[in-house]
C-alpha cells in the first residue's frame, strides 16, 4: 500500500453562501437591520435609508472602507470586528461579528451594490447573483476603483436592487426601534427621509442595576398608563449591545392581569447569542446568571407591580362602593328593625328631609334613663380593650357606613384567591378582592355594584342575628330589593 501522505481540498459551492445567508436572516427585514448596525460599526452619525418599490439604498456618512477594508467587508466569517470590538472613533461596542449579512441580501434583490470613500480611496463594487453563480470556480466580485471627488464626505453607500420581495415601511420601522441602537449618542437613523425615534411609552418606569460575575444588568421595567395594549407590542426587550435579540415576561404573564400592559428593557451586553442574533445560547452559565438575576428584579419589584395595577381600579372601586353605601343605608332606614345594634337609624340623626327614624320606645327610654343613673355613679376606671383588627395592604380601600351611634366600615383587599368571599371581624366587614367572583363581577358596572351590595347586606343581616342565617339571608333579599331594585325603578321613571 502506498503510504504516502496526501491532502484533500476544502471546497464549498458559492451557491451556499447565498444559501447560508438566507437561512441565517430568514426576514427580509433583517437585511435593513444589519446594514444599519454596519453603519453603527463604522463610526456614522447618521444613517439614511431610502426604500421604493425597485431597490432599497443604506447610506452613511461613516468612516468608510479602503481596498484593504473591502477585502475585510467581503471575507466570509472575518474576525477583524471580534479581534477590535470598540470603534475607533465614538468606541462604539461593535454588533456585527460573522460578515455574512451582506450575502444574505441577495435573497431579496439580484443585485448587491456598494459604493465607499476612504480619505483618498474612492471604489464601487457590483455583486450581481446571476453573475456571481455563472462560475463555481470564480470568486472574485467587480471592483471599479474611481477617481477621487473632493465634495463628496467620507462613508459609505449600499444599494439593494432588483428587489423580489416587499418591504412594509411601518414593519421596517418598527424592527429598526427594536433591534438597532437609535439611543445611542452621535447617531441618527432616517428613513424615507423621517427620523426614527424610540417609541415613548406613558407609564410608570422601575429602573434595576445588578452585577454579577459576567457583567451588568440593569434597564427598566414600564408599566403602561394605557388599559388598552396590544400584546404583540408587549414584552421586555433583552438587549445586547443596545439590540433587541429577544423579549420575555420572565414569569410575570402568571400573575400579572393585565400583561399587554408590561413593557421595558433589558441590558446584559455578556450574554451569548446565536449565529442569526434572535435568541441566547441558553446552555451556558452566562444566561442561567441572567435569568437568576432577573428573577430576583422581578420579586422585588412585585409588590410596586400589585400596587400600580390597584391605582386605576381602585378609583372605579371607590366610585362603585360609595354608591352601594348610599343605597344601603336607604335600605336600612326603610327597615329599621333588620339594623344590628349600633346600626340603628335613629330619628334625630337623618340628615335628609322625610327619610323614616327609629323612634325609641318608652320603655327603651325608661331604661336609658337608668342606665345614665348608674353612669353618674363612681366606678374604677377599665382598661379599654382595642378592636379586632386585620393589617391592611397599602391599597385596601375603607369607607364607612355612616348610620346610628357607631356605623359599619367596609374594606376591600387582597385575601388572596383561596381566601374567603367576605366577613366580618367587629363592625368591619372584609370583601376579598382577589376572589374569582369578585375578578368576575368587577368586569361590569352594574354586576359589580349587586356583588358588593350581596355581600355587605349579607354580613349586616348576619350580625343582627348570627344564628339564624335562614332570617338573615330573607332579611337581605329585601335590604337588596330596596337598595336596587326599587332605585332601579326610580332612575327609570
């Protein structure tokens, strides 16, 4: 046997850089994206973009390209942006890393053309796709090296023509928001002419900074003011390198009502990404510390996220209790004899003209009298016991039934969603907010009135006499009729 040493060439068809390119940046979208973050690479401070139905031209006014920067802007999976990752002029963190993109735009268009300006170096290049696949053996593209015009700045030009597939100009804008660094100082992006902007989002921001081995983390959690979101827009942006590579709820779609409503950003500039930038490398330690840290940001910042979904509903709750209060104690007035002790109307305390009073009887007066007799006497002063209270949330609301020497309070709060529907704890009575009848009926105006009306007539029928529940629970289905069903009948003429 010949035992000769021999060697094999490497060879790949150039059809497969096309290939490879259309796979990696399967959106058309992407290509405009990428181009954008070449310009950020290059140190421009303004990037135009220009889209019409035939071509598509990205034009910067960066730091441009010479023939030795050509040869790198065209070498397939160069290391020249990971061997110098700050930008030398704004030391910018460079995006880019693989060189492929460019490639990729020819799953768009038929033809890729570049025009750049170095200091003295002025060149186009044309990379055709049909030319480009004529030969297997030719790799070399067109290159015309022109003579140099002093008016025109440094920087570079990029024209897609040919274009085989549309691009929507709000989808492109919106894609340019998320996933290119138009925060960044020194660098503006327009497009057909209009400023690209972040979107701004009314709300309340949470702003979190946490180290870790790795690197930082911090950003910013927004709660939008607005009821009305689309959940398609909602989500936190997790950002590498001030591009969007994903976005996540981090567990908070479990328990947050509302989760359209969630938006923000976060920054973590260590985490690995993969080759088409639109997801992480999740088997490494870097991501696991990522996601343990923001585990930790979305705990802490659970409570303030419970208080801030309360505020809105609260002034609804309010509005709706206040009323049911009103109605209520109308009921009881008409129904004197259904009032628990210290709930009794009494004739000289109505504040409105013709309303009925308990009008106390001789013999109640008798013994009143008696009673006062006996208060004149001396007696050992007693220590006052303090009432039966439960700890409140910060944004439990309390209003009170004014009515007879002592009144009713009513609280609603958080019990939690096993917790009971209501009761009652002294004068006190607790409606639990977090019940799946309460999230029910609050959905409407008028089921949400009758659900608390249900409840407190409930528990005030209960404290008259606790143990006949039958009595009771006749005694609120009138207290209801005259609190809302009468009004009813009232409002409608």
């Amino acid at each position: 046997m010949d035992n000769q040493a021999k060697t094999l060439e490497v060879t790949i068809d150039k059809s497969h850089i096309v290939t490879i390119g259309e796979r990696l940046y399967g959106e058309s979208i992407e290509l405009v994206r990428e181009l954008i973050n070449n310009a950020y690479d290059a140190d421009a401070a303004e990037v135009k973009v220009t889209i019409t139905s035939g071509q598509i031209v990205v034009e910067d006014n960066g730091m441009g390209m010479d023939l030795e920067g050509l040869k790198q802007y065209f070498n397939i999976g160069s290391t020249l942006k990971r061997d110098n990752p700050k930008s030398p002029k704004f030391e910018r963190d460079r995006i880019g890393e693989f060189g492929i993109g460019k490639f990729a735009s020819l799953s768009a268009c038929s033809c890729f053309e570049l025009w750049t300006k170095k200091d003295g170096f002025q060149a186009k290049v044309v990379f055709d796709k049909e030319e480009w696949n004529k030969s297997r053996d030719k790799w070399h593209i067109p290159l015309e090296i022109e003579e140099m015009d002093g008016h025109l700045e440094d920087g570079t030009k990029v024209t897609l023509k040919g274009l085989t597939k549309k691009f929507n100009i709000a989808d492109v804008e919106k894609r340019i928001i998320e996933a290119v660094p138009i925060k960044a100082p020194n660098f503006s992006v327009y497009l057909n002419s209009h400023k690209v902007t972040a979107r701004f989002i009314p709300g309340h921001k949470i702003p979190f900074l946490e180290g870790t081995e790795y690197g930082i983390v911090h950003g910013e959690i927004i709660i939008s003011s607005s009821l009305d979101q689309d959940i398609s827009e909602a989500g936190i942006e997790c950002k590498v390198k001030q591009v969007t590579v994903a976005k996540d709820f981090f567990g908070m779609e479990h328990w947050v009502k509302n989760i359209a409503r969630i938006r923000g950003e976060v920054h973590a500039d260590f985490l690995p990404i993969t080759t088409d930038r639109t997801g992480f490398i999740k088997d490494t330690a870097q991501y696991q510390k990522f996601l343990e840290v923001m585990q930790l940001v979305v705990e802490r910042i659970r409570p303030i996220l419970a208080e801030l979904s309360d505020y809105k509903e609260n002034r609804r709750a309010k509005r709706a209790l206040t009323e049911v209060l009103d109605r209520v104690r109308n009921a009881l007035m008409l129904n004197p004899d259904y009032c628990p002790e210290g709930l009794m109307p009494l004739a000289d305390s109505t504040s409105e003209a013709g309303q009925p009073g308990y009008v106390q009887p001789e013999r109640e007066k008798a013994e009143e009298g008696g009673k006062k007799q006996k208060e004149e006497k001396p007696e050992k002063k007693r220590r006052k016991k303090l009432p039966k209270v439960k700890k409140l949330n910060p944004t439990a609301i309390v209003k009170k039934l004014k009515l007879g020497r002592q009144g009713v309070s009513c609280c609603i709060d958080h019990l939690g969603p096993d917790g009971p529907e209501c009761f009652t704890e002294g004068t006190i009575v607790y409606i639990n907010r977090d019940h799946p009848l309460y999230q029910k009926e609050a959905l409407k105006k008028d089921t949400y009135i009758l659900h608390i009306a249900r409840l407190l007539t409930q528990e005030i029928c209960l404290m008259k006499n606790p143990r006949n529940p039958r009595q009771a629970f006749n005694r609120q289905s009138k207290l209801l009729q005259d609190a809302l069903v009468e009004k009813a009948k009232e409002e409608n003429g």
